[in-house]
C-alpha cells in the first residue's frame, strides 16, 4: 500500500469511545485499540498485548489503566506494562507501540508516522458534527476495494454525469465541463461553475428552477474531502466571468459534503461521512434531503469500485490511462508519491544516525530503545 | 491452466444477450462483455475501461455504441474509444481488446486466441435449443472446481456405474467393457455397445424392458461433450458382431445429452448442458422425463468433483494414475497438450517476426500496434 | 506446522463410525477416512483414491473392502487395490497409504508418524466414555487458529482468573499464584492448591462455602489435557503445607475434564472434550452442572484464541513474551520442538539407510518400495 504515514487518519466516531469500552480499529492494517480512561482521555495503542499477542480491544478499562483479559497483563496510558498478575518483577521495557490520537469534528484521528511529527494543526477543517451553525447528518460505508480507488472516484467528479444519473438525475454539465484544479500544500482544490443547473448540479425540472451553481472541494491528504456547493441566481457565473464568486464566507454554504476516506486493510476501506446544512440556508430539512439520496448515491459509487476492484486483481501488470478528467487525480497522486518519497529517505536518515522512525508492524524493540 | 486458446468456448446462452443489456462472463479468468448493438450485432470486449478499467459490463448500450457508466467513455463495436466526455482529442489507439463471438445452437461462442485463426467450422455440430427436429431442455451447472476435472469426468464413463447408481440406477456394465476410443482431429469419440440393459444404459426393471443401448460421443476441444444413445432390440450387438449400428443417423436418435464445460477462474467451471429428444423418439416426454434426473445426476458429479479438488488441493505434488478405463481421458489430455504447445510454438514465432498473438491479460500496446 | 509426527492423535468419536460408512477427517492437513469393516475391524487410510485421488470418504464399505464410489477401485483393509473393474491387471504396487488406528477411551486415535513406532501404550489415560466409574458429558468445538494457541491457552491456567470471569466466576488466584510445573517424558504436570475457594476454583458465593481445591493436570504431546480438581475442607492446603493431598486416587477425583486438541488444517483445530463425574461423587447431577457452563467457557477461549489468531495473522515477524506464568508453555513447546527435532533427525538417518519414514504428502511410491 502507498499511503502517507505522516497524516492524520480518521479511525473512529467519537460517539463510539463514549462507553469506555475500548475500541478496536484497523487502519492501513495495523490493528488498533482506542480507549478512553475514567478523567476522560483519549489513547491508541497497537491492538495486541505484548505477552501473547491477544487483542486489548477485548480488554478493560480500569481507571487510567487497560487491561488485557487474556492473561490479565494490565497497561497504563503510555502503553507501558504496569502490571502481571503474580509476577512482582516488570521489565520496564514492556510496552505496547502508542499513536498520537486527536478527537476533533466528531472524528477521532490516529496519527500513523512518526510521533515526533504529529502535528493537530494538521487535521483539515471540518465542518463537524459538533459545529453550532450547521445542522449534520452523518454515516459510514465499507468498501471491498483499496482506499485509493475511492479516493479518486472523489477526485474525478466528472463520473457523476454517468455513475450517479439513475440517483441524483445529475446533469452531463459535470462531464463536460472541465473544473480549475488547483495544488495546495496538503492537497489540491477542484472547483467549477455549473451553469443553468438545478441545485447541487442535478438536472432542473424546469426551467425556473434553474441556478448557478458554484462547486468547490478540497482534498486533503490522506483522503479527506471537503465540498461545499452554493446555488447562485441563473447567469451569476457569466456576470462573474467564471471567476469564483466573492462572498465564499464558509457560513454561506448551502451545502456542505464531507468524506474521510480511511484504508481499513489492504483492499478495503472506510468512507465515514458528514453532510452539512447550514442554520440559515436550508437547516434540517435540507439535511434530511441529502440525507435521503446519499446512500443511493453512494451504493453506486460502491459497486462501481468494488466491481472495478475486481477487474484490476484479475488483470497482471494494469494500469490506468489518464483523460484530461484526471488532473485532480494525477496531481494529488503524485504529492502522495512525493509525500511517501520523504517519507521513506527520512527514515533512512533516522537509522543511520539512530533517531527511530515508527513503522509499521510489531517494532517493539527498536521503539523501547528511543522509549 | 493448460488450456487450449484457440478454441471456441461457450461463454453464455443466447438468450441472455437479448436485452441490450451488457453481459459480463468470465473466460479463462478473463472478464468478458458480451453486448448486442441496436442493429442485433453481437461484439465481445475485454471487460475494462481503458480509463480506469472498470467494468464495461456495467455499462449501457447506446445505438452501435456502448459506454462505460462510470466515467462515460464510448465505444464503437470494434472497441475503439470514439468519445471521452469533455476532450477533444482522442488517441486513435484507444481501444479494448475484442474477441471474436459467435452465436449458434442457442449458445454464444468466444474465440479466446488468435483472432486470424477463428474459424466458425471449429463449431462443433451441437444439436442445439434451434434445432427443428429435437425438443430441448437446458440449464447450467458451476463447479467450484478445474474444467479439466470436469471434462475427465466425461471422458471416462466408468464413472457411471457406481457415482450415479442412486440417480440413475445405471449398470455396472459402463464400468466392466470398455468402450472404443478414437483420437479426432479437434477431439475424441468414445463408443460402445451395451447389451441387455434397460433403456439409456439403466438397469432394466424386467426382463421384458431389456434392450441393447448403443451409446456414442465426441469429445471436442475445448470441452464440447456430444453423446447420442439409442435402443435396439436385444441381441442387435451380437447380431452386428459388437459393429455400430448401421442407421446411425441423426435424425434417428432417441437420446442426445450435450454439455459444454467453459474454464470460469483458474478452479470454476461453468457446465452448459442441452438434453434433446427427437420429435419421432419421444419429443417433449422424453425431454421432461431426461430433465427430471439430469440434476440429480449432475449433482452426484459436483459433489464428487468437487471434493476431488479439495483433495487435490492438499496434495502437494499430486498425480493421477491411469487405469484401462482412461483411455479417453489420456489422449484427449495428451491432445490438448499437443495444442498448447504448437499454440506456444506460434507465439514465440510471431513475436520473432513482428506478427502479433493474443495473449492473455492486457495486452494493449502490443495490440495497438498491429491493430 | 511444527507439531509431532510420533504421537497418537484424537481424529474422531468412536461412535461417529459405528454405522460402517467411511468417515473423512482432517489430521495434519491431511485427508484420512477412518471406516469400520463387516467384521468391526477399524482401518485409517490417506483419503484419496490412487486412480483420480477421489475421497476414499464418500466411498462405500463392503465386507472388509472399501470402494471408492467414483469409478469403482476396491481396496482391501492393507490398503492394497484389489480391483479395478473392467481391468484384469492390477500392479501389485496400487495402495494407499495406511495410518494406525486405535480405539479407546470413546476416541479414535490416529498415529501420524513412523509406522513401526506406534506404541499404543503412549495412548494418555484419559477416563473415557466408556469408564464404569465416571458418568460423562462430552462435545467437541472447532477454533479457526493454529492448534498449538489452543494448547498454550490451556497450558497457563492463569487466563481464567481473566477470561472467564463472566461465565466461571473464577478467583483472582488463578492468576496471583504460580502451580507447580514438572516436566513429564511426554509431557508437563501442572498442579496447585486454590486455598479458600468456592468448588473449583470459582468464587464462593458465601463464607460457608469456601473449600481448599487442588487442581491438577497433564498435558500429553500432542494435545491431550487429563486434568482432575478435588474439593478438600478449607485448611487442608495448609495443613499439609502445600503439599498435594496424599489420598490422590483417581477414584476420589469430584471433577474431571480432559479435552485432545487435534490439528485439523493450518489453520482450524478441533477440541474433543469430555468432562466427567465420579459416581460417588456427584455422578450425572455434577455432570450436567458442569456441561451446563462448559460451552460458555469455550466460547470465551474460542473468541480470544482466534482473535489472537487474526491479530497474529497481520503481524508479520511476531513473537510472544513469556511471563512467569508460561512457564508450564515454554517446557511444552520445548518438549514438542525436541521431539520434532528428534523425528526430523531420525528421517534424514532413515533415508541414507534405505529405511522408510512416513512423511507428509503422497507418498505412494517411496512406501511401496518399503511395502
């Protein structure tokens, strides 16, 4: 899998650690428990005691500690071993690898790369489901497939003339248009006009329904999707000369469509979603629109990838040939490449200077060494 | 798998590509889509998008025309990309690979080799659901198992005598003579008489039922099984000096089993099977009374060789050891194998020269070239 | 799979074959049918036929032949074809591979090694089904994880104090005392005193209650768990200063459970268990008690296990840590890679010798030379 390591990745609800029960989370296949100790805070650790490999997501939360319940080896919140039953003696080696963990937008984020390097500022500007001006609903899909086919399925709306005709009567306008793309440090910016549409770019019943509408979406590494969509009086895009219009003030959305696109395990992934009416344009009712119409829009994109998915594993050697569609696609592809590219010449400067990098998989020892 | 490329396959029933509707099938593990343009020409595509190799079966027809529905790519009937929604330009040597069909005895045919080497005469001369002197039945049977297991089954009819004596209280005189076997151009014909029995080879209720059955098949590559059974009065063996029956005329027979077996995946198998009762020989009631035990009969064979290949997966290094009884078995092998050879012979050749083979997998460039 | 060869494994119940129809089971990841002829006589075979390796387990028994029900080979009960029909000629050299096979105890034991060490006096001395002192329960449960995590799991007892909270109520002293481990020739001994418990080893509900258990048990290569708890009055452990209590007759035993983990594939095990009750001791009352609660403590060990399993499963260069309570699965496992150790040693001697060992796999033709 070429993913980005250094990145936050959505793994969790936040409502879903509320219990204290732990939970457990793959994520680009490396099992992880998320707890959450009796004052409240939030821990990642790896997913298996070090004793007998059992998983902690099967364990207790004990106060600020976990306990495995396996064998009854009892951890505290830095993953150190605190505890075996009927042994007196501990090494303080003992302990299970930790992720940076951040609860924000309703999300809970582990950070995957090095600890060092985690930085919260990193974590995209959602619009979540704790925000107080937007009224949410929210969900969450799997998918047989690897993540980075669902991640360019959003980066190449074009498909929704066609994947998505039969749910969202969307017009062809978003085929033949091609939209402004645009690099950003973390990602790339899509944005486009479509004109003479009805809202949110399906195709107007009649004519007096008929809008402008202004698209514009970022998508952030690793997989977050960021769209917002406003409808403009018919001819505002002309009068505007095609130029953004100048009162993108995030409170003036009409609509806001959010994804994390998260790599479960080799070849499947997790879409958790958030769609987002504001207060004042549409509130819950427009909610409960969107709402009702994504998840037939998403059960297509679903069985379009997965079908595609099986296509590529019986095809040795494929490849994929790029239209001039694809440039948001190949631009945000290529900052991965170049993203995992640092990422693998700076731990090959770690080691060699014997800074420690986290990896992947059980490195127990070589973490207990820099610990 | 060692199978013969340069072959006719049956790859669906004729009738499933009646709506327009694009139909993916698997061949060799290859994804194919068959689809029947406007006009009622039949095409056979891989099943990729060149774009994003998704499924082209989950397509649409569009007049002589069929579109990808996920990012709206059309293609003409000799699968070249002839629109790309909002580009202009487009490559000539965007093209998916075709395969010639053909479309006869109520089947649909794929020719997976050489595209110059399709000669429709290497049809095998099925009695088929269109015939006008027969009363068909059909239906399918998949086999979570090698084709060849399946195909060696219908090679050696020993088998009879003991896996299908429940189903169809068949004599164990199939497995106590052994049939004549002689090697065919593209197969081999397995025949023999058997004296005294009931009808079609079963054990006779009384001795007032008893008959002398001439069984006959041929056994085409890549698995086309064409068997033919008829009752004589007891004694004609003997009488004939144990030679086949003069008549053996077509329109005289009162039996006709026929089965296509077609390689799904590296260990599916499809079975296409039509049973046929003459018009004069007992028309539809020896038809329905045919189709009646057929898939109990069948079911007895999916058991058996499916639990074969269970077997065989567990025995690294396995081997078969012929008896008498494989005659068959041996040299329709022995044939194929002859033909994979000079298949391969061919292909090291054309490379030497510039001439271009199909090959399996993507085989784009190579066929853009000499396309 | 590093598991002994030389050892008696339980492959079935003694009942599972009394109806004379072959019976196919899985050893080792090897294919064996165990069958029963007229006369009662019970024979193990590698479950395929030599001809087209067809199950020999959906074969048919006749008299004190077995034939396979796929083209009719019969075998005699050496493992010897002794006819093909339709064939006069057999090759003296046409056999299976036999297994030796013994009946005991309720359990069908199959020796998966060299065939002239098969030692039935290394059969463990379970108390069967058939024991005139013991009334029993029995059952058996498949776990999708490699064998040896089941064994471990009941190598370190200290697990129930943690796992089995919710179903046993078992004391904390399970885990904060050390047994006594002693190395056994083909095996460990694991015993301790459980001082103020409720009967066997749970919390006692009340004061009243609370008896001095001992607990103690066997574990024979290669899976076999012989373990018997006796109640004795609260005191008596430290009466007799730790010691076991000298009146350890297997006749006074309150409460017996045995169980023989077998390898079935890579992957998957079976547990044979059977839980017993002296009749002067509680008889079929204790028994029912005990088979009452016995499926959800499984339930508990088959959750974790294979959960360990899967995390196992993506963990690629894991290893475990051992604490002081593994010390009775270090000595086994020591035991186990010495005795595969000695076997492999053995097998390289026997080859530059010209002797034969049976390995794994088909074998037919180095046996025959032996045969």
């Amino acid at each position: 899998m070429t993913y980005v390591r250094n990145a936050w990745y959505v793994a969790a609800w936040s409502e879903e650690s509320q219990s204290r029960r732990p939970l457990g989370v793959r994520v680009l296949n490396e099992p992880i428990v998320i707890w959450r100790s009796e004052t409240g805070v939030l821990a990642a650790f790896e997913d298996r005691c070090i004793h007998r490999l059992a998983p902690l997501s099967l364990g207790r939360c004990e106060g600020e500690m976990l306990r495995c319940m396996y064998h009854g080896l009892r951890f505290d919140r830095t993953g150190r071993v605190v505890e075996i039953p009927g042994q007196d003696r501990i090494p303080n080696s003992l302990r299970v690898r930790t992720y940076p963990v951040a609860e924000r937008h309703g999300w809970i984020w582990v950070w995957m790369g090095t600890e060092s390097a985690a930085d919260e500022g990193l974590i995209p500007p959602v619009i979540g489901m704790d925000h107080p001006d937007y009224i949410c609903g929210h969900g969450q899909l799997d998918y047989d497939a690897e993540a980075r086919f669902v991640s360019d399925n959003l980066l190449d709306l074009s498909h929704v003339s066609f994947l998505h005709t039969a749910s969202a009567g969307t017009s062809e306008n978003w085929a033949r248009e091609r939209p402004k793309v645009t690099e950003q440090e973390r990602g790339v910016r899509i944005e486009q006009w479509l004109r003479g549409e009805g809202s949110y770019g399906s195709v107007a019943a009649d004519a007096a329904e008929r809008v402008d509408v202004y698209s514009c979406y970022d998508f952030f590494v690793p997989g977050v999707f960021l769209m917002t969509q406003d409808a403009y009086l018919l001819g505002t895009a002309d009068a505007l000369n095609g130029q953004p219009p100048p009162d993108l003030d995030p409170a003036a959305k009409k609509f806001v469509a959010q994804q994390a696109i998260t790599p479960l395990t080799e070849k499947t992934a997790r879409s958790f979603y958030i769609m987002a009416a504001h207060r004042c344009h549409g509130g819950a009712d427009q909610r409960d629109a969107t709402m009702a119409v994504v998840p037939k829009i998403f059960a297509e994109d679903k069985a379009m990838i997965e079908a595609q998915q099986r296509i590529i594993d019986v095809t040795p050697g494929w490849r994929f040939i790029a239209t001039t569609a694809d440039r948001g696609v190949v631009l945000f592809n290529r900052l991965v490449e170049k993203l995992v590219r640092e990422e693998s010449a700076r731990s090959s400067d770690a080691s060699s200077t014997g800074i420690l990098d986290s990896g992947t998989g059980p490195n127990l020892d070589r973490r207990l060494v820099g610990g």
